[in-house]
C-alpha cells in the first residue's frame, strides 16, 4: 500500500513538472516596484452630434429695420444682436448667442464674437455722399446657426467749401485763412487739410500751409487771377470739396 502510494506521489509531481515546463512561456509575475506606474492610453470614442432644439429659430427683429447708420465723424459701439431674434427656448441666454460675418466690414471697423461693432469708419467721400453695404452674418445658439444680412449705411462728415474773394497790395505782405470758408458737419473732429491743384497756382511770393493759411508778399500777378484748392477731411485722399481763390489788386477788387 505505501509502495503504490509512493508511486502515486511520484506520477503526480511527475506530471506537474512536465505541465509546468511545457506552459512555463505562459505564466508571469508581476512586481509592483515602488514610485513607478504604467498608463494606458485611452482611446477617444465616437463624438455623439450635438443635438439641436427643433424649436429653436434665429431670425431679424421684426420691429427693427436692418440697416445701421454709420456716421464717419463718430466712434461707433453697435450691438447687432439687438436686431436678431432668438425664439423656442424659454430661458433664452443672451450670452450664448454668437454672431459671426464671413463679409469684410468697412475699413475701420470690426467686429467681436458677440455681434459688437466698434471703431470708426475710414472712407473717403466727396460731398454729401454716402455708401451702402450689405453685411452677412452668421449667428449661432446652442447649435441652430443661420444667416442673416445687415445693411450697413455710411455718411461721410459734411464738408462744404465756398469760394473766396482776396484783396492784395503787391509788394506789401498778405495773410488770410481759407478755413473761415469751409463749413463742417457739427459733429466733426478731425482736421481739415487744403492742397493746390495741379493745374493751378497761387500769385508770385504767395504761398499755402497745409491748414489753408495763406502768407507772402505777392508780387506779379494779374488781377482777378484765380486758384482752385481741394479740400480733405481726417486726413483723406479723396478731396471732400473744392474751392475756387479769386485774387484781385486793391484797386481792382469785387
């Protein structure tokens, strides 16, 4: 009974030690070795879509015309998101409302991420003329997005020169100021700068600043002789208006 127990013993380890060798390649054994740790990266899954309210309509207000006077003379801070109207969600956040414009804005100009337009526009103009310009905007809340379009109207800073009527003694010295005749918008506050046509000029020893001042001692001319001076705004290059300088001798004036 032990020799068949002894044996039975034997056959076991036997067995164990050739099942243990043949699966040895299977078997590890993990040490935690302290301050070190193994992360595994973590694989980002499909982004659900973004549901949008059906309810939700982005619109013009109705009551609002959509345009926007733009006055060159003045700063501008406009908040386009007055004019849009947001419907279907009762508890409306106008902080989420954004607004966006795929369109250039007029020089000067631009424009934040919540619809606020700021700056001053920098157009040159002739006149009394203004320019229309349609903007598109983009504007988005919580995921319904449309397009919407915004006229935009500019008016330039009224400039109006009248003509002007010098007296002159030559070889005695002369000054006048051409800006006594230059009429400007009253919320104007820029300066006015003149400059002498190419095809004109001025009498002999005459000679004009930039502000329209007029100094010399003029010499050589002929009486009723005349000038045309363009007149610019803010620094433009596009003359505003004009005017023409009639120069006449003492003795021979209007």
């Amino acid at each position: 009974m032990k020799t068949f127990r002894r044996f039975l013993t034997c056959s076991l380890l036997s067995l164990m030690a050739v099942a243990s060798g043949a699966h040895a390649a299977r078997y590890y054994t993990v040490v935690q070795v302290p301050g070190k740790s193994t992360t595994l990266p973590i694989q980002p899954g499909p982004t659900a879509p973004e549901v949008v309210d059906p309810e939700l309509d982005i619109s013009i207000v109705f009551y609002l015309p959509p345009g926007i006077d733009i006055w060159e003379s003045e700063p501008l801070n406009q908040d386009l998101r007055q004019a849009i109207l947001v419907t279907g969600d009762p508890e409306f956040n106008g902080d989420l409302l954004r607004v966006r414009s795929p369109s250039p804005l007029p020089p000067g100009l631009s424009m934040s991420d919540r619809g606020v337009i700021t700056g001053r526009a920098a157009i040159d103009y002739k006149g009394d003329a203004y320019t229309l310009q349609d903007i598109e905007l983009i504007a988005s809340y919580k995921g319904r997005q449309e397009s919407i379009t915004i006229t935009l109207a500019i008016f330039p800073t009224s400039v109006a020169a009248m003509n002007q009527w010098l007296t002159m003694t030559p070889g005695v010295r002369f000054e006048a100021d051409l800006n006594t005749t230059v009429i400007l918008d009253p919320t104007a506050n820029l300066p006015v700068t003149f400059r002498l046509d190419q095809s004109s000029q001025f009498p002999e020893g005459l000679t004009m600043s930039t502000n329209g001042r007029l100094s010399g001692v003029p010499v050589n001319y002929t009486s009723g002789m005349t000038a045309l001076v363009h007149v610019f705004y803010g620094g433009g290059l596009v003359p505003r208006d004009s005017m023409t300088v009639y120069f006449y001798r003492n003795q021979d004036g209007p």
